[in-house]
C-alpha cells in the first residue's frame, strides 16, 4: 500500500509540473504576442489610426445627421405633420370649411389677379376624396400652426374651361384641356383670407411668406406644389395619382 500512494502521489506531482509548464507556455506566448502587436502599432501608428478613422466614419456620421434632425425645427414640424396624415389615413374625416360669400372672388383685387375666378368651381365634393381630404388637412395645419386662414378659389375644372383659359395665354394657364390634373378633381388652387378679403398677390409680403409655408406643408403630405415650377403657380397644389392623367 505504501509503494501505491508513493506512486500515485509522483504521478500527481508529475501532473501539476506538467500544467504549470502548460501555464507558463502559454503566458509567454500570450506575452511575446502584445509584444509584437505593440511594436507593431508603434511601427505603423499612422496607417492604424487611418484605418480606425475610415472604419468609424460611417457612424460619425450617422449620429451627426440624427443630431441635425433633432434640432431642425423644420424637420420636426414634419414629423408632427406626418402624424396628423397617419391619423387621416386610419379614417378621421376632415369637413370643408362654410362656403365663403360669391362676392368676396368679385373684386377688382381678384379680377384682376384671377380673370373668371368668379365663375369657378368650389366645389369640395367634385374633388377626388384623396386629394380633398390632404388639401383638408394643409388648410388645418396652415390655420394651426401658422396662423393662415385658406381659402378655395378653384378645384375641378370642366375640359371646356380649361380650353377658355388657355386661349386666354400662358399667364393665366398653359395647359389644354385634360392637360390639367384639375379635370380629374386633383388640383386647386388657392390663397389666403385677412380680414374677410382674399389676398391673391405674392407682391405682398405677409402673402408671399404664406405660400413658402403653404408649399412646405404641402409637399410634407405628398402634393405637388406650383410653386416650384418654372411659371410659378404658388397656390396651386395637385395629386399626381399613377394611371389617372391621359397620355396624349
């Protein structure tokens, strides 16, 4: 029995040298490996941190462009608009406002502004019920944040007076009949009202910052706005659906 635990006891000894020579091997490794990584960075220090800014430069910029978002009041105006379109879409049905007097679109002021305006259509419920329900939801917007009260001047427009218009030349309207989205109930135009008066002219400056903000809100809720094409047309706005316009 004594030689047994003699030899079982060596063995055990033989055991533990043989790990902690594992052990030591391995801490010399790992060591003589930060050595050579070390020496290394310090040999090529330059292309390393190179390296490490063209890796991070993705998400620098990443997080710059989420600071940028943050403090943009106009981008978080869009965010709030964006709600109010998720709402509309889910069902929340915006009425039109209370027709206004046929005298206030007999003025001289928008005569001369808008020939035959007096005779346009106002009515909302020739509108296509998409576009109306958008056009809606600017002229809340508009009122609520802005402080703008809007008015309709014209929406769906017959093939007959579209043609009159266009005889009249292109400062009053370049487009034949069914060239114009307002033939298919998708465009209006239209302005703001200040004290009970239409106020058509970009000439005025209270006006002119209305249809910045008005083709802002706009363009936020998917219109197409006047405002940016060659021949401005700031208060004409349009919903420009896909297979709705006839190809000529």
């Amino acid at each position: 029995m004594n030689g047994a635990e003699q030899r079982l006891a060596a063995y055990y000894r033989r055991l533990a040298r043989s790990r902690q020579a594992g052990l030591a091997s391995v801490c010399q490794g790992g060591t003589a490996a930060l050595g050579h990584t070390a020496a290394f960075l310090r040999r090529h220090y330059l292309l390393c941190l190179a390296g490490m800014a063209v890796i991070s430069l993705p998400t620098v910029l990443a997080l710059m462009a989420d600071s940028k978002r943050m403090l943009g009041a106009y981008d978080v105006s869009t965010r709030e608009m964006n709600v109010q379109v998720a709402n509309l879409l889910q069902g929340e049905q915006l009425v039109p406002p209370v027709d206004l007097p046929p005298l206030v679109f007999a003025t001289e002021e928008v005569r001369l502004a808008r020939p035959l305006l007096v005779s346009a259509s106002r009515n909302w419920t020739l509108l296509n019920t998409e576009y109306a329900q958008r056009l809606l939801l600017i002229f809340k917007i508009m009122k609520e944040k802005h402080g703008y009260d809007m008015a309709l001047l014209e929406g769906y427009r017959s093939p007959e007076r579209q043609n009159t218009l266009a005889a009249m030349g292109p400062s009053v309207s370049n487009a034949a009949a069914f060239q114009s989205w307002h033939q298919y109930g998708l465009a209006a135009d239209c302005a703001f009202l200040r004290d009970g008066k239409l106020v058509i002219s970009e000439k005025d400056p209270w006006a002119m910052r209305g249809y910045q903000l008005y083709g802002e809100v706009a363009e936020s809720v998917g219109m197409t706005w006047g405002g940016r094409w060659k021949m401005m047309d700031f208060g004409h706005t349009e919903l420009r659906l896909p297979g709705v316009m006839k190809k000529n």
